[in-house]
C-alpha cells in the first residue's frame, strides 16, 4: 500500500502544476486586459477544452483566482474585479508568478537551442542553410499566427540539424510548453490602444543573424547568436510584464509572448 501510495503522488504534483500554470495564464489576461472587469469567466468546460486540462485544474486555478480578489462570485458565474482595486502586493505577485514561468521557459530554451546551434553549425547541410531561409521567407508578421507557426519550425529546424537524436526528440517534446499557445501570444501582442506590439525577437530580420552565423560553420557564432537571441527576447518579455506593476492606473503593455523568441 505504501509503494503504491508513492506511486500516485507525482500524478498528484503533476496536476497541481497545470493548475498553477492555468492561474498565471489567467492572471495576466485579466491584467493586461484581455479579460475585461464586470466580464464573466468562461465556465468550467469552456476553459478545460480552451486550455487542454481537466476540470479539476480548472477548479484549482479559479479558487486562486478567487484567493487572490481578481474575480469575485456573482451566482454560478465568476467575474473579473476591476484590477486598479486591488492592492498592490496582489498586483506584484501575479507579475511574480508570469515571471517565474517565463524565466523556466527561456533556461530552458537556452539550454537546448545554444547547444543545439553549436552542433548545428559543424553538422549542417547546404539544404539544410536552404531550408531556414525559406521559413524566414515565409514569416509574415502581419499575419501573426503564421508567424508563430514558421516561427516554432524554424527553431526546430535548427535543434534538428545538430544532429542529436535525443535533443531534438526532447525539444520537440516541449514544443507545446516552449513557445506556447496562441492563447498565450493575444496576451502580449495588444498595445493598450488596440494596436500590435513590435515582435520581441526582431521579427524575420532577427533571426537572420542565426542563419548567417550557421552558414558560416562557425560554432562558437552561432552558439552566441542563439544565445544572444534568446536572452534579448526575454529581457524585452520581462519589461514589457513589469509595466504592469509600474502602471497600475492604465492598461499596460503586456509582454510578448514567450513563443516569440
């Protein structure tokens, strides 16, 4: 009994997990107001099916959005508060928590794509060079679902070409929690006034320089570009998500997303 009783407890922290990552989720639209106060939450199966997860983590994440006075019950329905009264402990720790789940995301990014270009600039085929010009080509930022879309191959492409079975299996693997959905990238690209953000990682032309340092066979390059990439990716996020507790009086500039980069 004991052992299966250990068993079952990974299980148990695996869930708690998505429902900690669906509250952060949660949190910044309603702070970068994508979730608009006096709006009523979608209900309990819309945000399962929405996000992928169960109901039981939907639970979870609403009680914490409850125990954090972003949403208050009204009958069945939950709805967002007004976010310029709540205080501002409670405004920081949700930019804490988006934070913390953003700077996982890029460790991890850097880990595997910083390896991963190094080894893709000594193992590299011309078809291969061939093949990342042409997702650029085809990284539209005006259409910014396409983006993400060419945007996600392009950095698998590279992982790939270096030629380690097992990286690539593993950030392929993370595909979904990497670059996330496009759920996630509407929170971060809408200006206060409507309009689009500038893409975090310089659109098209930034990935550029990764392409041409590859091409060179350069592996400390291109190791450094990558690098370099990411790490300016993130600062930019990462500013552009405390403007939300710098401005508390006006809709903030959400960050960009995460699967920018």
């Amino acid at each position: 009994m004991t052992a299966y009783m250990s068993a079952t407890r990974p299980a148990k922290l695996q869930r708690r997990t998505l429902a900690e990552t669906l509250l952060a989720e949660l949190r910044q639209q309603i702070l970068t107001g994508n979730l608009q106060p006096g709006a009523q939450l979608p209900t309990e199966k819309a945000l399962g099916e929405a996000f992928g997860v169960g109901r039981t983590t939907v639970r979870e994440a609403l009680q914490g959005l409850l125990a954090g006075g972003l949403v208050q019950r009204q009958g069945t329905r939950l709805t967002i508060v007004d976010k310029s009264l709540l205080p501002p402990e409670g405004l920081d720790d949700a930019v804490s928590v988006a934070r913390l789940s953003l700077d996982a995301i890029f460790d991890t990014r850097k880990l595997i794509e910083v390896e991963g270009a190094r080894l893709a600039a000594l193992r590299h085929t011309k078809q291969d060079i061939a093949k990342l010009r042409r997702l650029l080509q085809q990284m539209d930022p005006a259409d910014r679902v396409s983006y993400h879309m060419r945007h996600q191959q392009f950095h698998l492409a590279i992982v790939q070409m270096s030629g380690n079975e097992v990286l690539a299996h593993v950030f392929e693997r993370s595909l979904d929690i990497l670059f996330r959905p496009p759920s996630h990238w509407r929170l971060y690209e809408n200006k206060a006034d409507g309009e689009m953000q500038p893409l975090a990682g310089g659109g098209r032309e930034g990935h550029e320089r990764i392409v041409a340092a590859l091409a060179s066979g350069s592996a400390a390059d291109s190791a450094h570009a990558m690098y370099e990439h990411l790490d300016g990716v993130e600062k930019v996020l990462i500013s552009r998500m405390e403007a939300v507790s710098e401005d508390r009086s006006a809709v903030p500039d959400g960050a960009q997303s995460a699967g920018i980069g």
